[in-house]
RNA sequence: GGGCGAUUAGCUCAGGUGGCUAGAGCGCGUCAUUGACAUUGACGAGGUCAGAGGUUCGAGUCCUCUAUCGCCCACCA
C-alpha cells in the first residue's frame, strides 16, 4: 500500500504533475495513439476544435464550463477507441482586442491609434495579445484540457492567414465579395464600421418633432432627428392612404434651414399609415429603411453627416455637431412657424457595444459577403445539396441544419437559427481598424500606369486586384482595412486543419464531430462557420451542435468588468481543485439552460473527490495481493450488484452519446456514495471478516471490478483523481486509465 | 411589435420516449463516532410541481389560455 493513499486526497499535489504525465505520453496526439498502439488505425475519427477563446485577457467560468462539457466528451470517445482530436487555439479578437489595448494607451498614455501609427499600433495589440495568450493557455491545462498542443492554432498565425486570403479571394473570383456603397452601422467613436451585432440598443428619453417642411407643403412629418432633414429627398406614404393619393408624384423645390432640397412624394407599401401622420420623410443616407425605400425609388442618396457625427451642409449649419444642429433647425423651424407638435417619448437608441458611442447610419465604400446572390457550388456533400447545383449562401445555411446534415438536436436554437436566417442581410466584412487580417486587395489608379489586361477597375478609374499575394508591377497600394473578426472565426474548423492545403488532417478530421459553443454566438460564429464550410469545401463544419447556456454569479448577474463579479477559475482551482470545479459545473445543469455558479455546489465535489480516495484505499487495503488469475464463482449478492454496476454503465454510455453529460455525472456521484460507500462497502466489511474463503474472495473481486470499472466512467468528469488512483491498481488494461478502455 | 426560456423543498437546481409513492446538493432537526473517510454515518422534517381548463386508464411531463420573472430579435420614422 503507497504511503500517500493513507492521506487526505491533495489535489493540488497532484493535478500539475499528472497533466504532464499525459502530455508526456502523448496520447493528446491521436497520430501517437495509432502509433503507441492504444487505437486502430482505422478506428472512427472525433474531433472537436475548441471555440478559440479571445486574447483580450483571462478566461471565466464561462469557458471554464465550456471546456469542462467538451474535455468529459474528448475523454469519453477516446476510452471508446476512437481517433480523437481536440484541437486548441485562440481568436485575435480583432475589433474588441484593439479596443482594450487602445483604451489602455489612452489612460496610461495619454494616445490615441493616430499618434502611435498603424505599426507601432499594432505591434502593442500584438504584444497584449501573445501575453494575454499565455495566461490563457495555462489556463486551459490547469482544467486538464486534453487538447492536442501540436496542433495549437492562432487566427492571426501564417497558415491561418494564408487560409483567410485564400477564402477572400475564392469568393471574391465567385462574385460573392464585393466593394460597394451602402448604408453601414458607423461608429464615430472607434471610427470604424461595426456590425449589426456589435450594436446594444439603449432605450432612452427623446423628443419627437413634428413639421413641415415649409408652407406650402401639403404633408406634416415626424422625426426624432431633425437635423437629418436636410439630407430627405422624398416623404413616402403608405399606397392605400386616402389622404395623401392625391399628392404622390408631386415634387416641391424648397430651401430647408439654408439648405436647398427636393422632396418628391412617393407612395411605399413599408410606411404604416397609422404611425404618426403617416407620413415618413425619407433620408436615404442615414437611416437603413430609408436607403432600402430609395433603392425602390431610385432615389438620390445626398450625404449630410460626416464619419465625426458632423453636418457637411452650406448655411448655419455647416461643420456643427449633431446635437447641436438639432437644436439649431428646432429653432429654426419654430422661427418660420413650421413646427407642429413637440412631444417626448422613449426610443432605443443603437449604441456600439465597444465604445458605447451613438450609432451613426452612414453610406461607405465596404466590403460585402452576398448572402443571396446565386451561384454554382462545384462539390458538395452536404445532404440536400447537389454538386453543380445553383444554390446560395443563405440556401447553405438553411439546408445544412434543416436536413440534418448538422444536427441542431435542440428545437429551440433551431427556430432562433432559422428566424435569424430569413432576416440576415449581406454581410458587412470590412472593418476600420488596423489589428487583424488585412484585405488582400491593391488598388492603382489607371491613370498613371494605364490599363493592365485582366485587371477589373471600378468607374472611377482604379484598377482593383485581389490576390493571396501582392500583384506584381509598381503603384499598387493595399485595401488600408482588415477584415471582420468573424470572417477568419468562421473558417475556424478547417483552417485548423491546415485548409487550403489538402492535408492529412483535412481529410480525415473534417468535417468535425462536435461543436458546443453558447448561444450568445449562435448567429454570429455557428452560421458563418456552416456558410463558409459549405463554400468552401462543400461540407458541413461539424455534424452535432449542442448549444450551452451562460454561467452566471450567485445572484444570476451576468460576469461583467463593470460589475466586478468575475472570477477566474484558476482561484476555485487552488481551493477545490479542477475535478471538483469541473463537476460543480457540469451536474445538474441542463445544457442550453443558464447557470448560476455556486462555490457550495463545487466544495461538495471536492469532499467527493477524496471520499472517491477513501473508498480506493478501503478496496486496496481489502484485496491487496490476491491472484486475479484465479476463477472465481461469484456469490448471488456480488452477482447482483455486477449487473447492477453493468446498468449504470449502460445507463451512463447512453447519456454519453446523446450528449447529456449533467444527467450521467449525476447517477455516477449518487452511485459511489450512497450505494458503493454507504451500501456495498459497509456490507463487505461483515464478508471480508469472515471465515468463509469462498464468499471472502468473490467479495474481493467484485469490489476490485468496481473500482475499475468506476474509476473509468468518471473520468471523463474527475480526470486528475481518478488517474492518480489508477496508478495504484495492480491489475489494469492500461497504464494510463485516459487511454483504457471504456467498460461495456 | 415578434419570438424564446423559466416558474418543482428554506436556497440552487435535476426530472431522456407520459407510469412518480416527485428527487439531488446545500441548509435545517435528532442521534451516532477513534471504524476506508471528522471532507463521516443513520434517521427525519420540509412540496396542492405558478394558476385555470383540456387530452389520457394515468400529466411535473402533451395541448390551450392566464400571470410573474428573465432573455433575444426588430427598430416606428
């Protein structure tokens, strides 16, 4: 009997120097596991790619508990013989990284980007992001992540580069990347573009004004923001309004605050008639549903704000802020008796999630992913799409989880999925910032350098090369914007793999068995990646998906920065350790539902964890030194209690396949302590004192079987404690129980 | 405006295809204790499963409606 089994089981003691044992072995490496003979070649590949976590600083029980779900996964397959591959790596966070650092600069620094430059700017995110990703990556092995570091992946790194050009320029050739002039979400304060999604609607109060336009102008209007009237060109109403017929076609010359305009009337079915006057004055530059109306209308478009949230209009007017040319035309409408009514109500106002700066609707020259425009995808497996079929992108993320070719088991994403889907407009991949992956796309002008063959160049005369390289030939100057963070997060389950490459890898490990990522990230990161999987390769990126909820503090709060409720699981690891973090986190907690972290919820596993070690030194103890080469008849009460181990073992491998691993760490706990501990043990205790050999040795077997045989299923949950046990057992299938086999 | 989720013991939550005499952890109460485990054991109290209707031999579970809380999407000019 080992001295150290006689103490109190120390995970601290433990856990660092048994996550270098497995490293050491190798067995992360699904290749070395073929080779070190523990699996078939042949067997079934699983493979997950861990959701590359931000390098904007540490990771949170959020992650924690991500990686908890996919680690007990991981583990799992492996002991079921498969080639398994969990492949890691980090996210360069594009938008949200630089932020932090630039943020950081200006408080300690007093700088903003502009004074450092774009290469002493990005050299500093740079720095921020290898620090932050090494505090990250010890993380993730403290939680005894069984990842294969050999395959350690960064979305800014040179594979992961080459493979984002590459997707750039092979949907660009397709016509399904283009540069166009649209109404973007701007956000004055970051001074770059941001997507839909980066945007928080705040509701707050405001005024809404109504007006007309001058006197003899038939129809009154409303708007929140008056200033913008200077930029209307029409004032819709809905088709069916009786009271304005009459007026639709009309067109009014007139001087608006200095400012000269032209309204046209026009009749549009997306107007309500019952909203305010029923009259919508129309500013197609600075509001999206307007744009749309004059893209209808074929309407002109004139630009009255500038990327300051500035007016760029002649008169009283020019170059002031929003907010206060908005108090100017108020006067002025007051002045010429124009206006109506004056009234508060609230609004949500769109806010960037960055910055927190108001949103500023602007047309700008940005690239775009057409989701809707047709074309003939060449290969593809997924189910319901034919190769040399005339589909879309958007038709690729629809049929991939409609058919099942991606199995989104729970109903409800699937319906958030889809709703999400039919309203998804093109995607907006430029960015104006300078940390991430640059547009890998020249421009010249063909002026100076006359026309080059095969080179496309836009109305304005510049020519436009898009490339993996730089084109050959002097005055090219590259795109000055990076792309998307999504856009290389979305490549994520391939580019790992070494894609555009046909590697090894790609082909055996893609697409990929399983994908756990929380439902905040549903739209943004599962669709995209399904959409360029589908593009690209003609697959789907991983065949499961299982959304998880968020983990939230004691009181349901979200973890925050500004709450200052976060807390790093590093901490909870030196108090409980990372098998009882890991359990707390994953028993009783229905997957896609939220979570309340409770530090109780996680001391109980650790008293688990040693009453796990007691009840290892107790069988120990009891079946040193017998000869498990001897047959054994076991007594009908050892008999019983095999087949009731082999039903939760059945029990659990079932719960295991369909994914509800909070269901069997449960019934793995509740068996060991109250039936093995509370039960089975104290009842062989009576057995193990007695004269009877016969019954005395079946005793000894049985409870020798059963720690083995638990010691396996747990695993998966409690890694560190149930290898450290294993080391212990004399008679065993494996030297390391995370390469033994799972029992049947 | 549209959608989703939650509502089960004092607290935090499970409850796979309807079979439940409704469970767990923590907390609480009584007792035990040199025993593998003082990170222990035994026993116990505590619930009209949010409410109302319906389907069914049978509903915590399925359907309809209502209420409260939370979240998401859209953005109304």
């Amino acid at each position: 009997m080992d001295d150290k089994l006689l103490k109190p089981y120390d995970p601290k003691e433990t856990e660092k120097r048994i996550y270098e044992v497995w490293e050491k072995s190798g067995f992360f490496n699904p290749d070395i596991c073929v080779e070190k003979g523990v699996t078939d070649p042949k067997a079934e590949t699983f493979t997950i790619v861990l959701p590359p976590p931000n390098v904007t600083g540490l990771l949170h029980l959020g992650h924690a508990y991500e990686y908890s779900l996919q680690d007990a996964v991981i583990r799992y397959q492996r002991m079921c013989g498969k080639r398994t591959l969990w492949i890691p790596g980090t996210d360069s966070a594009a938008i949200a990284t630089q932020a932090r650092v630039e943020k950081n600069i200006q408080k300690e620094e007093g700088k903003n980007r502009h004074n450092l430059g774009r290469q002493e700017l990005v050299r500093r995110v740079s720095d921020f992001a290898k620090n932050s990703e090494k505090t990250i990556l010890n993380q993730i092995h403290r939680m005894g992540g069984s990842l294969d570091w050999s395959r350690y992946a960064y979305t800014l790194d040179e594979k992961r580069n080459l493979a984002v050009s590459t997707a750039f320029k092979r949907m660009y050739d397709e016509g399904l990347i283009y540069r166009g002039n649209r109404i973007v979400n701007w956000d004055p304060k970051g001074q770059t573009t941001i997507s839909d999604d980066e945007i928080v609607y705040e509701e707050r109060d405001t005024k809404l004004y109504t007006f007309k336009y001058s006197k003899e102008f038939p129809i009154m209007v409303s708007t929140t923001r008056p200033e913008t009237k200077v930029g209307d060109v029409a004032v819709a109403v809905h088709p069916n309004d009786e009271r304005y017929k009459a007026y639709v076609g009309r067109e009014y010359n007139l001087t608006f605050c200095d400012v000269p305009i032209r309204i046209k009337i026009i009749a549009d079915h997306s107007v309500e008639k019952e909203f305010g006057t029923g009259a919508l004055g129309v500013t197609p530059a600075h509001s999206q549903i307007d744009w749309e109306i004059a893209d209808r209308h074929d309407l002109q478009r004139p630009q009255v704000i500038n990327e300051y949230a500035k007016m760029i209009v002649e008169g009283r007017l020019s170059g002031k802020k929003t907010l206060e040319a908005c108090e100017i035309v108020v006067d002025w409408l007051k002045e010429q008796d124009l206006l109506e009514k004056e009234e508060s109500i609230k609004q949500n106002v769109p806010t960037s999630e960055r910055t927190g700066a108001i949103i500023e609707p602007l047309p700008k020259l940005q690239w775009w992913i057409s989701v809707n425009k047709k074309f003939t995808i060449q290969h593809s497996e997924i189910t319901s799409i034919k190769s040399g079929e005339q589909t879309s992108l958007k038709e690729i993320m629809r049929k991939s989880v409609e058919s099942g070719a991606v199995n989104m088991p729970q109903e409800r994403f699937r319906k958030i999925y889809f709703h999400w889907i039919d309203n998804l407009r093109d995607w907006c991949v430029s960015r104006q910032i300078w940390f991430g992956h640059r547009i890998p796309v020249w421009y010249r002008s063909t002026g100076a350098h006359g026309k080059s063959d095969g080179i496309p160049s836009d109305s304005r005369g510049i020519e436009i090369f898009c490339g993996v390289e730089a084109p050959e030939g002097a005055g090219w100057k590259q795109e000055e914007d990076v792309l998307d963070t999504w856009f290389s997060s979305a490549l994520w389950t391939f580019s790992t793999l070494g894609w555009p490459k046909k590697t090894n890898d790609l082909v055996t490990f893609h697409p990929t068995s399983f994908m756990s990522p929380a439902y905040e990230i549903l739209p943004l990161w599962v669709s995209r990646m399904i959409l360029m999987s589908g593009f690209h390769l003609g697959q789907v990126p991983f065949r499961t998906v299982m959304i998880h909820g968020l983990v939230r503090d004691k009181t349901g709060r979200k973890f925050s920065k500004s709450l200052g409720n976060g807390i790093n699981p590093l901490e909870i690891i030196e108090k409980y350790g990372a098998d009882a973090l890991r359990m707390g986190l994953l028993v009783g907690t229905a997957i896609g539902n939220d979570i309340k972290f409770d530090e109780d919820k996680t001391k109980g596993y650790k008293h688990f964890a040693n009453k796990l070690w007691n009840i290892a030194r107790f069988i120990l103890e009891n079946t040193d030194g017998i000869d498990y080469a001897q047959l054994v008849s076991p007594t009908q009460k050892d008999e019983e209690i095999t087949k009731q181990l082999e039903a939760l073992v059945a029990d659990v491998t079932n719960d295991f396949e369909n994914y509800r691993l909070y269901l069997a760490a449960e019934k793995i706990y509740h068996y060991i302590w109250h039936e093995v501990a509370d039960k089975i043990i104290e009842e062989s205790k009576l057995i193990l004192d007695s004269k009877n050999a016969e019954a005395k040795l079946s005793c000894q077997y049985t409870l020798y079987n059963l720690l083995t045989v638990l010691l396996k299923i747990l695993h998966p949950f409690m890694p560190f404690v149930t290898e450290e046990i294993w080391k212990f057992l004399p008679k065993k299938d494996s030297d390391l129980l995370m390469v033994s086999k799972w029992p049947k």
